[in-house]
C-alpha cells in the first residue's frame, strides 16, 4: 500500500504542471488538498499531498473467437438434420 507524496510548490508551478509529472489529475491534487480552493491560485512555498496512483485491474484479454464465414449466421436453437426424401 503506497503512501501520499508531499510536494513544496515552486515560483511558476501550476497545479496542472504538478498533476502532469507527479502522474495524476488537477481533480486529484484538488481533492488530496482541500485547502486549494482555486485550482488556479496556489502558492510558491505551501506543500501539497500528491495522491498515491490508484492501483488499475488489468485491462481484460481479447475474447477467443473461432473461425467465421461471412454470411454464415449462427445456428439458434436444436439442429435438425434434413427429412429424407
């Protein structure tokens, strides 16, 4: 389990540059820091909470298809084999 990082903000940071290297959203740095109350006025000198990367399921596998024919629909139902004549 990964920890929140602290960041002391630098003369012409903005909160998008931060979120940019640091891996995450302005939407997370806002919510990590409800001190922030404009995304556009932050200071140089205050420190901020850089969220931990949320941990992603990994993505899932293509589905296994089988070999098609074009125009060959699929078969609903219980195959009956034609009458005799």
């Amino acid at each position: 389990m990964s920890r929140n990082k602290r960041y002391v903000i630098r003369k012409g940071d903005s909160l998008s540059r931060i979120a940019q290297q640091q891996g995450t959203t302005v939407s997370a740095l806002m919510a990590a820091n409800p001190q922030i109350k404009n995304p556009n006025v932050i200071h140089a000198g205050a420190s901020l909470n850089i969220p931990a990367a949320p941990v992603r399921a990994p993505a899932p596998a293509a589905p296994i298809q089988g070999p098609t024919q074009r125009g060959v629909q699929p078969v609903q139902g219980p195959v009956q084999a034609p009458a005799k004549a």
